[in-house]
C-alpha cells in the first residue's frame, strides 16, 4: 500500500501514516487504493458504530472497530460525495452526553440518497485533516487524478473498442451480422432506407455525436452539414432506433434554431426530417405520420426563443405533430431529489441524527421541533407532496416513452425527440422507448448496447452531471468543458452550498458551476425500468438489484465507462486503454454466482414477452424504488415487500442447503474410504496372522523334532533364560533338505534346519569338571575323562569328536528313521 500526503499550499509539511497503520489497513483497501488521512475513534452516528475512518484515493472508507470489517453505510467513494459540512448543529444525545468536550460532527450528503455523520474525537486534529482531505480529493482539477487512472494500463484487458460494439448494434439494427474486416472503413451499411455514414469521423459534423451515424438513405453528406447549422450545438435529427421490417424510425436531435420570433427556417433540416417518414419506392401504402416531439414544457421552449432556440413548427413539415411532454429541465430535478433525500433520512429506521423516526419524532414534540433532521408529527404531512413531486417527474418520462413506443410500434410511425440541448431528457425518452420497443434491450448484453449507443455515444455530459473533470477542446485538462446551458441563469439550488475554500478562486468557480450543472438524470432513467420491472417482472434478464449496483458503479468513477462528456473526449483522455471496464467488472460478478447471482431476474421468460411492451396510462402510476432510496435509511423495508428479495433470500438459503449436502457427502464419501483403508488393513493384518500360526505351528513341529533328536542321542533338554548374562554360545548347525517348497507349512514331514549351541572353546577351562563332555556323560568318573580309552568310545556315541574334530559333528545326520509319529 502506497501513501499519498495532503498537497496543500498553506500546510507545507503534509503528514505521513505511520507503517503500522499501512500494515492495519492493507486488508481493507482495494488494489492501487492508497491511504491520505485517518481519524481514529470516530463514531458513526446514524448507527453509533465506533471505528476508524480513512480518505483514500478512492472513497471514505469507514471500519468497525468491534467487528473489524468495513461498514458499507459510511464508506463511500469521493466522486459519490456531493456536499460536505463541518457545521452540523445536533441536539445532545444520551450516547454523546459529555458537555465538558462535546463531538466534532461531519456531515456527508451522497448523490446514492445518503446522509451520513460522523462523530470525531474532541480538542484533536483528527477532524480537520480528514475534512481537508475530502475538500480536496472529492473535487479533483485534472480528469487523470481520478482513482480510475491509478490502475496499471498493462493489466487492462478489453475485448473491442466501444466503436465496433456500437457498429454492431448498427447491424443488427439493420438486421445483418458484421462481417470480420480489419478496419471499420471497409464496413458499409445500408437498405432500403437508410445508410451508415462517416461524415463524423473527425468530429467535424458534431463535436458531442459518434463517429458513424444513420441517416436516411436520400440525404447527403452535405445536406447534413447544412442541416447541423440549424440545430442546437450542430446535433442534427439522427437515426436511433428503426425497424428493418416496417421502416419505423426513432430519431433524436436538439432545439431547432428558429429564433425569437419563431420564423428562421432550414431547407436541409426539413429535407432531413421530412425523409425519417418517407416510404420506399415500392411502398404503395398511405404517407407515414411525423410526430416532433419536445421534450419541455411550451413556456420553456418559447423562453429558449430569446436566445435562439425554440420549437418546430408543424407547418413547416409535412404530415407532423408536435407534442410537448412538460418534463422540468435538470435543476428542478436536482432540488426535487435533494428534497427526498432530506425526508427519508428524517423518518427513516437509521437516520443521521442517530436517532430513529418514532424516537425523533417524540422528541420534536417536546422540544417544539428544533431538533436538527428530525421534522416533527406536522411536517410528515408534507412528505407526500415531497414524495409525490418526485414520482410525477419520473410519471412524465415514462408516459412519454411509453406514448413514443405504442406510435411507432402500431402505427409505424416516425417519431423525432429533442429537448433543448438533446443530451438530457431526449436521452431518457429515446432510451426507454427503445427498452420498451426491443426486446433485446431487454438483456444484458443488449442494456449494454442501449447504454454505449445512446448515452455514452450520443454525448450525455456524465462529467458535468457527476460533477467530475473532463478535457478541454485542446485536450488539455480542466476541472469541466462549459457547455450551452439548457435555460435561463443557472443558479445555485439552496440545499447546494460550496464545499468551502480548498484553493485558488478559479478551482472554486470551476466546481461552483459544476455543481449547479450535476443533475439525476441517469437515475431517473432507471427508476423508470424499475417502474416497468415491477409492472413486467418476467420481461427483463436482469434484476432491480443490477440497477442499484449499476448506478453505484457509475456514480463511484471506478472505471473509464462514463468519464467525459462525449465520445470524442474519451478518445482524447485514453480512458479505454488506460481504465478498466465496468462490463466486464459486471460480468465477473454474475460469472462468480452463476445463475443464482442477485443480478438475474429469477422470473424472467423471454417467450412471454418477445414483442414491444406497450403498458396503458393507468398503470403507469409509479412508487418508490425502495431498493435504492430507502437502502440507507430502511434496509430491512426496501427489501421485505419485493418478491424478487424474497426469492433471492430463499435461493441465498437454498444455496447454503446445497452447500451443506455436499460437504456432508464430502464427509460422507470421506468416511467411506477410511472404513474401506480400515477394512483392507484388518484384512492385512488376518492374513498376517494366519502366517505367524502357521509359522508358530511349523516352529513347533520343528522344535519337538529336535527335542526327539537330541533325546535319541541321550542328551537331556533344558531351557532356560539368563537376562544379564551375554549370549555366549556358537550355533553349530547341520541342515537337511528335500526338493519340496520350504512354504509348503502343511507337510508335517517336511525337512528341517536344526542348530545345536554348544559352549565356545574359549569357556573351556582346563578343569576335568568344567568340560562339557564330562557334564554329559554317563561314564564320567572323578579323574576325569579318560578319552580315547573310555567306555563312550567302544560304544559308538555320537558326541565322538565333538572338541577334537568339529567337522565330525557337522556330519552329524539325522534320519527319518529316528521319528516315530506324532
């Protein structure tokens, strides 16, 4: 793990963790993460958790100190943080009752729809350096600072540029397969009535519209440069969507520039629009219908007539209606989102005050409401118009969408969407009328090329609507690439103050005016497919929870996806080659749970819903997604009503279940094999003694053998034992053998090896009473022996020789013959 010091002109002398603080944190940091500042003994005031917390380079990053783990609630990524506060005013609580030294609070408002606080050690610098930290890391100047650059670009490895994923999707469009060429100037497209051009390979067309666009197949290349001068930042009307069967068409362009007085017109942009509902030649049938819809509400669209923009008007092009939608611009969104983000953190279960509802609401009543976050009983009366301005926004887009789907799905129709810049609300209707048209937008591969085609493609600033920097038009740095503005001044929202002073003036205006440009945009669009998952649960591949994740991973500028402002920018940053890849990211994590991952709909049936989905206006009545707005604050609710959780929790149990069968068959199997290695080694060890009877048997055949050998020869047997005494015996052996197999343990008749030990010569002593002979023999006397001249030698013993000549007794034979039987 690496440090990073606080570069900071008024702290010259930036401070360093220690080593033992690297090593404590290493197992909770992510790769090329790196730690700036750390606050120990920090309390988590939503839920009283005391741990520590640490600015990375990445996000805020908060650990437990009972459980040792990392606390998702209060860690977040910097590009997440939308407003910190120092000046966080608290009714004293119980758990935070020293007056004497009183907590050090910092506020953390997130644009995931959380509110966090945090409780800092007193009368130490913990507080500061950690604020300081977030002034200036969370609003970084240059795009490369960003936590996405930090990775090693050798380790990236991505399957296709964005551009041959978005020509892709162009084929298939046009329902035809890409062919495998090596440069995409060897591609064409075209039909009957449209054609793939590469006017805007440079950019030169439009500076914020891909490389290749569809047209129709009547307009030229120059027509489309004259058409561009008459539309709002040179985006002209262009092909999105169409229907390679009935010749619909979904096309999206901005404002025409008609002027205050509602009168300049455009002979190329009216050649250009005209031709979106032209039939083919051999297309006996009735003229298609032009519907031209504005995205904005009338007044607003007048009120763009003073600075030359406005609306079209139907007399100018054949066979059109204009429709106006009513959809607010972002800044009403922005305060509307704020607004619900400040009543859910005040009733929710967990709330930054650190109280509940039920206990902040009793507690308002008797302090007479002057309790900070808290509300009191009357203002839970407001919550419903709160909540209710907020879903008519997301009503508006969804009728909108829905009424552009059923149009061009059964009328065929031709439909144009713009708003005043064309990259904001345009995007959102164009977007889901096309989920709602195509089934294959549906999966996830086709989200995917949804997403790359028309909001990464198509220039959605996501730069300037996250609030993060971009590169200029000389692709230099800096902190954002001012565009037109949508309407009027652009004033701060009163909930949006300044992050305080962290530099030079031109960095505070620079995130001053980003901040007043950072809308919802992309997360209305996706409360809008949480709408239509709820109303068509088996229609989509991927589950609520993939929408959640998808829009963390947007919003924490982890990877290069959604940096920058256009396609161009991301060409001029590097960010394919030098960032990961948020697809592949997501793939990994469903690869990793395979079928059961939580990002797939358990219920989706591809057959049901194979065609458009073309839900009517009355049930289009939206809720709350509770998935993502009430995760922070009511985390047991945003999951106990959906069937979806359930069935995933059920899969979760299911899935341990499965996981304890095989473990128990491991150990079963596991078991089994060591009674079957017991079995074999009883078996062993019965054949062993089966072998030592029959060997103790043969021994004893053998030893009463010799007992019957040595008596024959008049000798007496006598054991016995001596433990102290050494072994001082030689073994004079004389063996007999017959041609049979010495194994063969049952023939009682078989041959023998037989010793006889008798004392060493050296043991002798010279003494007539200590030779062994003279201890045997019968005829002993008291001179001694009196060999040769005794009577043992007439007799014919055996033991003739036996201390004169050994070789004698080592022909010493016995017969069969001496052996009666047993």
């Amino acid at each position: 793990m690496r440090l990073l010091p606080i570069l900071a002109s008024q702290d010259p002398r930036p401070r360093r963790l220690g080593q033992a603080v690297q090593e404590s944190m290493d197992d909770f940091l992510l790769e090329d993460e790196a730690v700036i500042a750390q606050g120990h003994g920090v309390v988590l005031l939503n839920t009283r958790e005391a741990g520590t917390l640490s600015v990375t380079n990445f996000r805020l990053l908060f650990v437990s100190q009972a459980k040792k783990c990392v606390i998702e609630l209060g860690t977040i990524p910097l590009t997440t943080i939308e407003k910190l506060s120092d000046d966080v005013k608290l009714q004293p609580l119980p758990h935070l009752s020293d007056k004497s030294h009183p907590r050090e609070l910092l506020q953390v408002i997130g644009k995931d729809m959380r509110i966090i606080v945090f409780a800092f050690v007193p009368k130490t610098k913990q507080k500061n350096e950690v604020f300081d930290a977030l002034r200036r890391y969370t609003k970084p100047a240059n795009l490369w600072d960003l936590y996405a650059f930090s990775c090693d670009p050798s380790t990236i490895k991505n399957d296709s540029e964005p551009k041959w994923r978005l020509l892709r999707e162009y084929f298939r469009l046009f329902r035809k397969s890409l062919p495998q060429l090596r440069g995409a100037e060897e591609v064409s497209l075209s039909n009957d009535w449209w054609r793939l051009t590469r006017v805007n390979s440079s950019y030169s067309l439009c500076s914020t519209y891909p490389s290749e666009l569809i047209v129709p197949r009547s307009i030229s290349d120059e027509d489309l440069f004259q058409a561009s001068t008459f539309r709002s930042g040179k985006r002209l009307p262009v092909i999105s969507w169409c229907d390679a069967g009935s010749g619909a068409v979904l096309a999206r362009s901005s404002q025409p520039m008609v002027g205050l007085m509602m009168n300049f017109r455009n002979n190329a942009d009216e050649k250009l629009v005209c031709a979106l509902s032209s039939r083919t030649t051999g297309d006996k049938g009735s003229p298609r219908k032009l519907y031209i819809i504005d995205a904005r509400p009338r007044a607003n669209a007048l009120a763009n007539g003073a600075k030359g923009g406005g609306s079209e008007s139907s007399s100018n092009y054949p066979r059109s209606e204009v429709l106006f939608l009513g959809i607010q611009n972002i800044h009403t969104m922005r305060d509307s989102l704020s607004r619900l983000r400040d009543y859910v953190d005040a009733h929710g279960s967990i709330s930054s005050n650190g109280t509940p509802s039920a206990v902040s609401v009793v507690g308002d009543r008797r302090n007479r409401g002057s309790t900070w976050g808290g509300g009191n009983l009357n203002s839970m009366t407001s919550f419903s118009s709160t909540l209710g301005e907020w879903l008519n926004h997301i009503q508006n887009i969804l009728v909108g969408a829905s009424w552009i789907a059923a149009q061009i799905a059964e009328e065929a129709a031709a439909v144009l969407v713009h708003c005043s810049d064309g990259w904001d609300r345009t995007t959102q209707l164009v977007a889901l009328s096309c989920l709602l048209l195509d089934p294959y937008y549906r999966t996830f591969s086709g989200f995917q090329a949804l997403v790359e085609k028309d909001w990464l493609a198509f220039g959605h600033p996501f730069a300037e609507r996250m609030g993060v920097p971009t590169v200029a038009e000389n692709g230099g740095s800096q902190y954002e690439l001012l565009r037109q503005p949508s309407l009027g001044n652009l004033s701060s929202s009163p909930s949006r103050n300044a992050l305080g002073p962290s530099g030079p003036s031109s960095n505070a205006s620079a995130q001053s005016q980003t901040s007043n440009n950072s809308s919802p945009i992309l997360l209305q669009w996706l409360d809008c497919i949480s709408q239509l998952l709820r109303l068509y649960p088996c229609a989509f591949q991927f589950s609520s929870k993939f929408l959640v994740d998808f829009m963390d991973c947007v919003l924490s500028c982890r990877f290069g996806n959604f940096l920058c402002n256009s396609e161009r920018e991301r060409e001029q940053s590097g960010v394919t080659n030098s960032c990961r890849c948020m697809w592949s990211y997501l793939a990994d994590l469903r690869a990793s749970g395979g079928s059961f991952h939580e990002h797939y709909n358990p219920f989706y049936d591809p057959v049901k819903h194979n065609g458009a989905l073309l839900p009517p206006a009355a049930a289009l009545a939206p809720t709350l997604w509770p998935q993502f707005y009430l995760r922070w604050t009511c985390p047991i609710e945003s999951q106990g009503g959906d069937l979806e959780s359930q069935w995933h929790a059920m899969n979760k149990k299911y899935a341990e279940a499965l996981k304890a069968k095989d473990i128990a068959e491991l150990r079963a199997k596991d078991i089994k094999m060591k009674m079957e290695s017991v079995k074999q080694d009883l078996q062993r060890e019965k054949r062993a003694s089966n072998t030592a009877l029959v060997t103790a048997q043969s021994a004893q055949r053998e030893n009463a053998a010799i007992k019957k050998a040595i008596e024959s020869i008049g000798c007496t047997i006598k054991f016995s034992t001596s433990g102290n005494h050494e072994d001082r015996t030689e073994v004079l052996s004389c063996s007999l053998r017959r041609g049979t197999d010495v194994r063969d343990q049952g023939d009682e008749n078989g041959d023998f090896s037989v010793s006889i030990s008798a004392i060493e010569d050296s043991l002798v002593s010279e003494a007539p009473g200590d030779h062994f002979c003279e201890s045997l023999c019968p005829f002993r006397t008291r001179e001694g022996c009196r060999w040769p001249d005794a009577p043992c030698a007439q007799l014919g013993s055996q033991f003739v020789g036996l201390k004169a000549n050994y070789d004698a007794f080592d022909r010493l034979s016995i017969q069969d013959c001496y052996f009666g039987p047993e």
